[in-house]
C-alpha cells in the first residue's frame, strides 16, 4: 500500500476543518446563592467527532456536590469524558461530579472534558441545568433562556484524517515537529486526529488540557495511609509540593497510577493490595526531575515492581482491533531482563500466543539475536518475542536512544501492517524504525484488552518482573494515528521541557 504524506494534504488545503465554539452562560446553583458561569468550548472537531471543555465557575456559596444537565440539539453522543461521571438518555445529558473535585468554594471553578461524536452538525447547548436548577442568568432560577455572557466565533483549523502508513521504511527517517496549539495536550491530539486515548497516565503532568484530577496515588510507610497526587492547574504538572508534605519523614512507593482518559483503565502494582501478584510497587522519590521548570518524579521501575489493569471491558482495543500507543522513558535506566512493556497485554496474564500483546518494550533485550549494537531500542513486544521491525531478522534500520528522556511510540492496524518510532523527548522530530507489514503469523492480532506497565504480559501472578525502566507519561489510542499526529504529540513532549 502507497504511503501516505499527510503534510502534503494539509499543505494542498485538503484537510479537515475543527470548529472552535465558545459559549458562557449565567447559571444558578440549587446550593449557591448567587449563581455561577458555564463555559462550554468545542476545542477540536474532524469528521463524525469532537472534543469540548466544560468550566463550571461558582458565583455564590460554596457547594459540595454538583450536576450539570443539558441536551443536545442535533443527536451528538459523549463516548468519553473525564473529571466527572455522566449518563445520556437520548439527547439528554447529566455530568456528575467525581470524589475529588466535588466541592466547588465562592468564586472556584471546577472543569471537565470529553469526546464525542455527531451526525449533521454539532451546535453548542442552549441551556444548562445546575444542581436541578435552570441556567437563566438570575440568582433564583427560572425556566427563561439562557443569557449568553461570552461568544467566541469559530475559527476553522487544519486537522489530518487517521489514515495508515504501509511501506516498509528504506532508512531511518527523522519526522519534521508539528508544534501543536498551546491549549492541546497529547490526548487532545490524538482525540483531534480521530484516535483517542483510551488509556492515559502519566507521574508528570496532565495529558489533555482539562484535566484537573489526580496523576497517581502514594502510599507512606509510617501509617500505610494513601494519597492522591494532582496537577498544579487543569493541563498543568504535577503538584510535587503535595507527595512531599505527605511523605516527609517517611518514605512512600507509588500504588496507582490513574487513567485520565475517563475510561477507568488506572494501573496498580502488581502485588497484595494492588492487582494481586507477587510485585511491590515502586519508591516513590528514586527520581526527580523538572517538566516546564516544575518538579517532578518518575514511576522509576526496578526488577520486581510492575502495574496493571483488566481494560478489556472499558475501552482497550480488542482482537485485530487497530491500536496506537506512546510513552516517555529513559535511555539510562534499562536493563535486558523481560520486559519493559506499556501497551495491550493479556487478561489471565500468561503467554497466550502470538499477537495476545501489543506493548512498547524499551530496553536493551536482543530477543532473536543478530542485533547491532548494545541498545536500548524500540522495539514491539506481541507475545512470543521482541520484534526490531517486521520479523525476527534484524531490523538495520534499528537506531539505540541513549539519551535520558525517550519518546517511544508502536502502531499497529492489527492486520497488516505496524509502525516502530523514537525520538528524543527533549529536542528534534521522531525517526521512523519501521513502517511496514507485521511480523508472520501475527495477523490478525488478537490483542485481550490488559495494561502493562513495566513487565512483560505474563508476569507477575506467579512470578516477577525482571526489568527495569523509568516511565513518565504514556497512553494508548484507539485506533491507528497518522504521521501528522505522532509528529505533533512529539512536538508537545518536546514543550513539555522535560529536564
């Protein structure tokens, strides 16, 4: 199949349009006094789909549970949504709050996001409902129109269809970086592209721009009490600060990090407490580092600690089902013990067969042998071995990233064909390792639906994870993202300014 350029379409005008809408309307809470502000932006739109921010600020007594309802008027569908719980009967739609971000105090505001798909057209809400009470622009409710604060015109901006690369790559290939609009995160990226994220986590930072809940969960040693670890603002890095107060004096390991995709695909430590296993999960100060000039610290996996989740039934690509995936680590902290993996694994976490996997593995492992040079590599792990490219000879267009921050990336239609691609995560575009047909006998795929993080797909219900890693943000699409969109989610790891 003749690849594809999508910056040729984009540069001949052949693109599809995103429509950014704004709409503020004055609001009354059943709990405030005074009313509230709703913000309800369309930030992204491609064919049949769209991605909206929703900003709730409270103009009067501080509440400590919210709804918000509304209804849509041309038959849109949410199919994910984040920083909140929803359910849609028909055209109707109520957005609840989650446990840690109910509590609105006089003059906060509080956001969710999420994606959704539309037929004909995809107008904004005329009305909005807070706590039960109509959005009519008065302090006492009402069931009058909504007043309209604030309009934004919609701006037409370029955006690629997902369509798939198919021919092997003759060399490797440095991609030109698409710098991304500031207000877009990786999985607004990939959600503007027709792939979304079904699977987001990250110890660093939020990956969509609405995202204002917790990164991951810690767990200190002294009264074995937990706590969640947020962002500094929605989009923003991880509050630090808050993991130090909590673990001073002691030390903490990480036990959860959460999925910010709404799908509830959060990943725990492979051991008693957590998924079950015979893991420990990681210390939670091993390493800092800075993203944007703000302190951080990685998941920092040494041999014996892991993660995982049973995504089958929310959301992770099943079967041949296509599947994009991506993740930040390091060139320094690597090892050859099997495997450090993110991606698809298997559910009763056992060897099932070729294709049960669709993981990125990061490490310094020559599985088939004949390999040149020491690593460590990107390279596919599908069950039954680490693939340099599209079997089991060497790939010589295999390149090793030794440098401290990684971006990895694997792609795979789940029939016929699969996309190997590194970069630096601090300078520079990717370079396509491979582009090509998948290894023989793994089509179709037969992917299960389980996250892996940090060991291989069958590990670690009766043994342990012998690999080592560091991982700093990653998700999983679904769905086969185009060129343009890997560029432009390397492009935005680059501004994240990991040092």
């Amino acid at each position: 199949m003749k690849r594809i350029d999508h910056r040729a379409w984009v540069a001949s005008g052949v693109a599809a349009v995103v429509v950014a809408a704004g709409l503020t309307v004055a609001a009354t809470s059943a709990q405030a006094a005074s009313g509230c502000q709703v913000s309800y932006t369309v930030s992204s739109q491609w064919p049949g789909g769209f991605g909206a921010n929703v900003t709730v600020t409270n103009l009067g007594s501080a509440v400590s549970s919210w709804q918000l309802a509304w209804s849509f008027a041309a038959g849109q569908t949410i199919t994910q949504l984040w920083n909140g719980t929803y359910t849609q009967s028909g055209s109707n739609v109520t957005v609840t709050n989650v446990s840690y971000n109910g509590s609105i105090p006089t003059g906060g505001s509080v956001n969710f996001g999420f994606n959704g798909s539309w037929t004909t057209s995809n107008p904004v809400p005329g009305s909005f409902a807070l706590n039960g009470t109509t959005c009519d622009g008065s302090t006492s409710g009402g069931s009058g129109s909504p007043t309209p604060t604030a309009s934004a015109t919609p701006t037409p901006t370029p955006s690629t269809s997902a369509s798939a690369s198919a021919s092997a790559s003759a060399s490797p290939s440095a991609s030109p970086s698409t710098t991304p609009p500031a207000t877009k995160q990786p999985c607004d990226i990939y959600a503007a592209g027709g792939t979304p994220c079904v699977a987001a986590h990250s110890t660093v930072r939020a990956l969509y721009a609405a995202y204002s809940g917790p990164l991951y969960q810690v767990r200190r040693s002294s009264d074995n009490s937990t706590k969640d670890i947020g962002v500094l603002a929605a989009g923003g890095v991880v509050n630090a600060a808050a993991q130090d107060s909590f673990c001073a004096g002691t030390s903490c390991v990480i036990t959860v990090v959460y999925d910010q995709s709404g799908h509830g695909n959060s990943v725990a430590y492979q051991g008693s407490g957590g998924a079950g296993g015979h893991d420990s999960p990681s210390t939670a100060t091993t390493e800092t580092l800075s993203a944007g000039g703000k302190k951080a610290y990685s998941l920092y996996i040494k041999p014996g600690n892991s993660y995982w989740h049973n995504g089958s039934s929310s959301g992770m690509p099943l079967g041949s089902a296509p599947q994009g995936a991506y993740m930040v680590t390091s060139g320094t902290h690597v090892n050859g013990g099997c495997c450090f993996d993110y991606g698809n694994s298997e559910t009763d976490r056992r060897a099932d067969g070729a294709g049960a996997m669709d993981a990125i593995n990061f490490s310094t492992s020559c599985w088939f042998g004949g390999c040149s040079g020491s690593g460590p590599w990107v390279q596919a792990d599908l069950e039954y071995g680490l693939f340099p490219g599209g079997g089991t000879a060497w790939n010589p267009n295999q390149r090793a990233f030794n440098s401290k921050f990684v971006t990895a990336m694997l792609k795979n239609n789940g029939t016929t064909q699969m996309a190997l691609k590194g970069a630096n995560a601090q300078s520079g575009g990717l370079t396509t390792l491979w582009s090509g047909s998948l290894p023989p006998g793994y089509n179709p795929m037969k992917q299960q639906g389980a996250i892996i993080l940090g060991s291989g797909g069958d590990c670690c219900a009766t043994n342990t994870n012998l690999s080592q890693g560091t991982f700093y943000e990653g998700a999983v699409t679904a769905g086969y993202p185009s060129d343009a969109t890997d560029n432009a989610v390397q492009a935005n790891i680059v501004a994240a300014g990991y040092q």
